[in-house]
C-alpha cells in the first residue's frame, strides 16, 4: 500500500494537481462540534443546508459508507496580474471565478484519478466529491497534512499561500494515512481580521458568515441589508481582501499553470455602464461555464446595482 499511495501521488501531481494527501476517513469529531456551535449562534445566516446536513459534513462515510481512505487535493487558481483590486468604475469579480467554474475542472481531475487507481486496483471502488458534498474540506484537508486553517478561516499551504481549490476521493481501500498538519503560522498577524470591511472576522479563527461578502454577494438569497451597502465597494460575485492582504501570498503565491482558470473578463468588460444595461441573455452568454453563472441573472443584478451606486456617490 506504500507503493501504491506514492504512484497516487505521482499520477495526482501529472494530472496537475498541486498538492495531494492522504487520510482517514473517520468522522470530523473537533471540526462538526465546532460547526455545531456556528450554526447554533446562527453564524451561517440563511444558508440553511448546513443545519440539514450537519452530521453529512463531518462523516465520510454518510455518502460512500464504504469508505476507509479520503484522498484530498489542492490545485492552484492564482494569478499575479489579478492581484489588484478592479477600479470603482467596474465590478470587481473575486479571482477564483475569473475563469472556468472550478467544479469542472477539478471534478474531471479527479475523475481521472479515479479511473487510474481503479485500473491500478481492480478492487477499488470511490466517490469524487468538489462542493458536491457537504463535506467539511478544510478539516479533511489538515488532517490529510496539506495546510492549516488560518485566522481568516482559509486554509494555507505552507510557502504556498492559499488560492487552491480543494478536492477530494472518498476510496475504499485502507492507505496508509499521511501525517496531520499540526500547528499554525499566523503568528501575530491580523492583516485579514483589520482589512475585512465588514468585520465578518469577530475574531481570530472566526467568521461571522452573515457579515461576510462572498456570503452576501453569492449565497445569500435575499436583499442585501443596506447597512453593507458601502462596504460592498464595487464587489459584485465574492471578496479575496482577506488573501490578497495575507503575507503568506504576498511572498508564496505563484502563477498557476491550469489554462482553464485564465480569465475571461476584462476590467472594461465589467464597466457598470455596460453591466447595468446587460439583459438575462447577455448574462448567460458572458458567464456561461464559469462560478458567476450559477449565481443567476437576478442576484447578479442586485449586486451590480448596488456596487454601481457606491461608485457613483
């Protein structure tokens, strides 16, 4: 079996993935305790699903009861050029959705990795999962010895930073598990905390996701309280001040080499002046394969309104 997760690692690594561990798959017990805590103050605001599938989230094996071995992996989205923030006049769309939907890609990633460790053991049998599951990716990930949640509640990769997408495969058979990530390096760093213009980050290792801007801006489904208005900027799908603050991307994060994740927008593309006047068709057209369109033309439109409104007062 040590043979056989080291030739999982190459055959991950080939496929583009930029960093692969292994697990257990063993119940979250710290991790859905902790959750338990968020959804009882009502820190997930109106995203209800995570009460519904609370005890799904910190069980693998709730989905694929088979399962003895998790497989996570990280692939890198970033861009230098995309660093900066977009100027007022135009929305600003977080730089994970810039380019092709995310799901996609590492879901065919995975798929393939899949594929390969089945024909390798003829026994193996697996679930994929990228947001497809309500599992608990960042404690999957941790414990799988990738990284650790930092005090913006994002996991980091050491001397990598953290624009990664995370994924994983729920298998079968027992692998010989890789050591858990232990500790944290934030130090006495705030950088996050004190550029959140919301304050969603109440604390260090804390968020409030009901003040949050990706939540406001993405999962929330109704109005938008006005008293956010201004802190919203020109923000119009997401929020990365949090990371691009962050010195641990400020010094590590490198250019990823996925060429799906190149973007598609430009800064005049998503001038408010043509956003405003954009139609449902035009919507699904422009966004259509990337994150913004599940967001709907709706959503999109409240916060294309209320962006533009802080550009013009």
């Amino acid at each position: 079996m040590n043979a056989l997760v080291a030739e999982i690692k190459d055959a991950a690594q080939r496929l583009g993935f930029d960093a692969v561990g292994i697990t257990h798959a063993e119940p979250l017990v710290e991790a859905g305790q902790n959750l338990q805590h968020y959804i009882q103050e009502g820190r997930q605001g109106s995203m209800h699903w995570l009460k519904q599938t609370l005890r799904q989230r910190f069980d693998p094996r709730a989905f694929f009861p088979e399962a003895r071995s998790v497989i996570m992996v990280a692939l890198n989205y970033f861009r230098q050029e995309e660093m900066a923030i977009f100027p007022k006049e135009s929305g600003n769309i977080s730089i994970y959705a810039r380019g092709r939907d995310y799901h996609r890609v590492v879901r065919h990633k995975l798929k393939k990795l899949l594929d390969w460790i089945c024909d390798k053991e003829t026994s193996a049998q697996g679930r994929i999962f990228v947001d497809s599951f309500p599992l608990m990716e960042k404690p999957l990930a941790v414990r799988a010895g990738l990284g650790w949640i930092a005090k913006n509640t994002n996991l980091i990769l050491k001397q990598r930073g953290s624009f990664f997408f995370l994924g994983g495969i729920l298998l079968n058979l027992s692998l010989p598990p890789d050591n858990p990530f232990t500790g944290e390096y934030c130090g006495q760093c705030q950088r996050c905390l004190n550029a959140c213009p919301t304050r969603a980050l109440t604390a260090p290792f804390q968020i409030d996701g009901r003040r949050c801007l990706s939540y406001l801006t993405i999962e929330h489904r109704g109005e938008i309280p006005e008293k956010f208005y201004p802190s919203l900027r020109n923000f119009i799908f997401g929020c990365d001040l949090c990371q691009l603050v962050c010195p641990w991307n400020q010094k590590y994060a490198a250019n990823c080499m996925e060429k799906d994740f190149q973007t598609r927008f430009s800064v005049s593309q998503l001038s408010f002046v043509k956003l405003k006047k954009l139609t449902p068709e035009q919507y699904k057209v422009m966004f259509n394969g990337t994150a913004v369109s599940r967001l709907g033309y709706q959503r999109f439109m409240r916060n294309v309104h209320i962006a533009w409104q802080n550009g013009v007062q």
